[in-house]
C-alpha cells in the first residue's frame, strides 16, 4: 500500500510540475541558491525607502459571485475584500480579535451588552463619516441579511446609539465568542452608498472605509481599484491594486513571470511555491493556519455513512502522514493534525486521532456489513491541491474496496453546496479565527454549513451552547469536550490539511502584511512598489 501511494504522490506531483510549463527546470536549483536569492531579496526590501506610485496586480480565479460585504464569503471574494474594506476588530498574529476600526470594545456578561467606541477621524471612500450610526447601521443591515448571521448574530438583540461614537449591542444571551465573528465577517459598508446605489448597484461599485476603491468591475476580466486618498491611515504609496482574472496557477506564475502580476497566493501548492522561491521570488507563510482541509461527512442521509463504523474506516484509510509529507513539502506549507488547530495553538485538545491502518480499516467495513464496499461521492472545490489531495483519497479508498467518484465544484457554485452534499464535502475551512470560533458557528442547528448533514447530537450541540455563554475556563473544557465528539468520536469531520496560505510576491514589491490572511488586514497601504 505505501509503495501505491508513494506511486501516487509522485504522479501529482508530476502533473503539477508540468502544469508549471517552463519554469519546472527550477526544481533543480539548489538550496544554497535558493537561499541567497531570499537574502538577497531581504537586502533589497531594506535598502530601498518607500515610494509612491505604480499598481499592484493579483490574480483571481473567476468574477467573485458577490462584493456586497455583508454577503462576502468565497475565496476569490476574500482576496478582494481586504483592500476595500475593514472590520470593526481585527485578529492579532495570535488569533485573539483586537479593536480596529474602533477605539475600544468591551462585554458586560451580566448586564449582556457589548460596548464599542468607534475611532475618530474614519470616513468612508464616498466621504461620509464613520460613526455610531453607520456602525449600528451595519450590525443591524448584517443580522438581517448577512451570510452568516445565523452562525455570529444569532444572539443579538438590538443595536443602540447612545452619541456620535458610542455604540451598544444588547445580547438577548452572553455569546462569547461574538467579537470572533464581528473580526471575521462583518465588512462594514457605506450606508449612504447602499442606499442610494441600492444592494445590486452597491455590488458593483462597493464602498468601505479600506485603503483602495472600486473604480470599475470588469465582468470575465477583473477589478479595478484606486488609492483612497483621504484614507484615516494614510495616503496608500501604491495608485491601485487590481484583481485580474487567471484560473489555473499555471497561467498565475505564467504571469507572474513576465511581470503582469505581482503577488499570487498559494494553498498547499509546495512544488510552485518551492519552484519560485528558488527563481528569486519572495514567500511567506501566514503566521496561523489559514485552513483545514477536512472531509466533512453527510451522517445524515441513507446509506453507509450513517454508520460511524464507516466513518472510521475512511479515517484509517487515508494517510494523512503520507499525502502532507509530499505536498506541502514535509511540512513547510502545512502539516496534519487531529483537528482544526494546530499543536501550538491554545485551543488545542489532545485527542488520539486514527492513524494509518488498512487492515482496520477494512475489518471495520466488513464489521458494519461493507466488507464488498460501495460507492462514494466526494465533492471538491475546484483547485489543484485540493484536485491532488481528492485524488490521492480516491486511489486510498480503492484499497479497502470503496469505489471514489470525484465532483470537482466551480468556485462560484460552491455555496450551493455548504448546506447539503451527498458523501463527503472536501471542505477547505477557514481557520484565521480559530478552532472554538468554527466550531460554535458551524456546528449547531440553523447554521449553513452542513445544516442537513451533521448530526448535531444533544450532547455536543448542548455543550457548544453552554460554551459560547460561559466564562473562559468553562468555554475551553466545553470546547474541549465538543472536539473530541465531533473529530474523535462521531468522526463527523476529518482533517487531512492544516495550511498556511503561501504568497509568492516580486521582490519589487515591499511593505504590509501581503500575506495577512482573510481575517487579518493586509496594511495595504503600507506596500510599495519599486519603480
């Protein structure tokens, strides 16, 4: 069996390498090489003081299905958003949420407000003034049409402006977690723009209080953007950052390599990424994992998934060991874990996991009536690591006798599928908020993802409920308990991926955090380009 996976890993890895067209001739550049052309990258970013001017140019995969910001929600769509707009908290490099856009925030449990102060001196690209009733504005316009207000507003009772700055969210029960889900999602909008644009003319030209502003959406090509100059940070060094359409990595680094992108971003693409380090190109890690890609099972729906017997095969099926061993460069992009957080984390439990183990696997099957196997759909987003990962799995399951079908889904239609899906959804969750953060939003009754397939048992759902009201001691043993459910015991989710996004940028741009991650601002207007 590991010499078909290892025969496995080095047919993707091929095909990746030839997906990179000419630049594959690079694999062959040593270590020592790679390294000077880094230090010698590092040497020219400190040598050079900033300047003004010149555009920026990243890739997209397709048009982002929306860019009204209470509605933003896919990756192509969280590649956009950072530049145009801002949340009221922003993750720190720890993950713990931190004012941004205000001055202060601050819970009262027993009394079950939230207070904020916002910052003085913010405006909006329109001009218009960002206050305390443009924040309730937003809160109020996100709980009744945000994409995920059923998972971060749920408790939420009413919004009230006691002056000019100060603002009051009145909770109908404690939540916790609430600044999580005001630092992940709730991109704050112009009202006056909404509403004199209305939501469909606000989507196409979105209006936040980010360092750059939508100038024009070119439908099928891109977007287009221009400096804020009036922006409460600072006038941006760069003219316009724009998002041009390229589908595959191969056309982004074909790109990229002729100068008509300047920043590309990577997930678990280790032979591009190591590829364009060793030609001279910068690459950084995100500081916290960015996602964890998990198979997301439907235990909800007839037949053998419904069996945790089953679940567990799959499990013991797959080696996660392997497959991350070889594509994320053995570590360097990425790595496995037992669950949404990484060892380093303070959200982490120590939980067993299953391991590698065919033979188990298969006694499992044939223990839950299997022993023949049966079909199996699992559904992906589409992507070249995810496409890589799925295809390794489907070759992995083959060897306990499951036969894999793979439906590879368009960025666009994605969400179609969040809230139910047949066999298993290979699910890149975003982990920039952390583990107890996915886990209250995602994992109850009423949320969008997985809404008719997870099993939402008492006990965990429960215990879910009791955290996000609770103190931090009760919250971290409830949590703790809640992971060992829905990872250990119901396998309910699978993580085979923890990553961190990987972003490969010209070594003629500088400045910012490019590679902040979608709940962390980029200080877009800190990066500069040499001329």
């Amino acid at each position: 069996m590991k010499k078909l996976v290892s025969l496995l890993m080095a047919a993707t890895m091929c095909a990746s390498l030839a997906a990179c067209g000419g630049s594959s001739a690079s694999s062959t550049v040593s270590t020592a090489e790679s390294s000077a052309a880094s230090s010698s990258t590092e040497a020219a970013a400190t040598s050079s003081d900033p300047v003004s001017g010149g555009e920026i140019n990243i890739p997209i995969t397709d048009d982002p299905t929306t860019l009204q910001g209470w509605m933003v929600r896919n990756t192509n769509e969280m590649t956009v958003a950072p530049a145009i707009y801002e949340t009221l908290l922003a993750y720190d490099s720890t993950g713990i949420p931190q004012p941004y856009l205000l001055e202060s925030f601050e819970g009262d449990p027993e009394a079950l407000t939230y207070t904020m102060v916002v910052k003085d001196g913010i405006t909006f690209q329109d001009g218009t003034p960002l206050d305390a009733d443009a924040v309730k504005w937003n809160l109020d316009y996100y709980k009744e049409n945000g994409v995920l207000t059923g998972s971060y507003f749920s408790y939420v009772d009413n919004v009230e402006v006691v002056d000019e700055k100060t603002v009051v969210v009145h909770m109908s029960s404690w939540d916790a977690l609430f600044d999580y889900g005001l630092a992940r999602t709730c991109y704050i909008c112009s009202p006056t723009a909404v509403e004199e644009l209305g939501p469909d003319g606000f989507n196409e030209t979105p209006v936040g209080t980010g360092p750059f502003k939508v100038t024009k959406w070119v439908h099928g090509e891109g977007i287009y953007t221009e400096a804020y100059a009036d922006y409460w940070q600072g006038k941006p060094y760069l003219d316009s950052v724009n998002f041009k359409i390229y589908a595959s990595t191969a056309t982004q680094q074909a790109a990229m390599e002729v100068g008509d992108l300047d920043i590309m971003y990577l997930t678990g693409d280790a032979v591009t990424a190591d590829s364009m380090e060793a030609n001279g190109y910068t690459i950084t890690n995100s500081g916290i994992p960015d996602s964890g890609h998990t198979l997301c099972f439907n235990s909800k729906a007839d037949g053998p998934l419904t069996d945790v017997r089953v679940r567990q095969a799959i499990a013991l099926a797959v080696d996660t060991e392997s497959i991350n061993a070889a594509l994320l460069s053995n570590g360097k992009y990425g790595t496995s874990s037992t669950q949404w957080a990484v060892s380093t984390s303070g959200e982490y439990t120590d939980i067993e996991g299953y391991g590698y183990d065919v033979e188990k696997a298969k006694s499992l099957l044939a223990e839950a009536g299997y022993a023949d196997g049966f079909d199996l759909t699992i559904n992906f987003q589409v992507g070249d690591f995810a496409k890589s990962v799925c295809q390794i799995i489907q070759a992995e399951l083959g060897e306990v006798g499951i036969n894999v079908t793979l439906n590879q889904i368009e960025v666009a239609n994605y969400a179609n599928y969040l809230g139910e899906w047949d066999g298993i959804l290979y699910h890149p969750m975003g982990l920039s908020n952390g583990q107890y953060s996915q886990i209250a939003a995602n994992m109850i009754p009423g949320a969008r993802f997985g809404s008719e397939t997870f099993l939402h048992d008492d006990k965990s759902v429960g215990l879910i409920n009791e955290a996000v009201v609770s103190d931090e001691a009760t919250l971290k043993k409830d949590m703790a308990e809640v992971v060992d459910i829905l990872f250990q015991q119901n396998v309910e989710l699978y993580p085979v991926s923890i990553i961190y996004s990987t972003a490969v940028i010209n070594p003629k741009v500088h400045g910012g955090d490019i590679n902040a991650g979608q709940s962390k601002h980029a200080d877009w207007h800190l990066v500069w380009k040499e001329a």
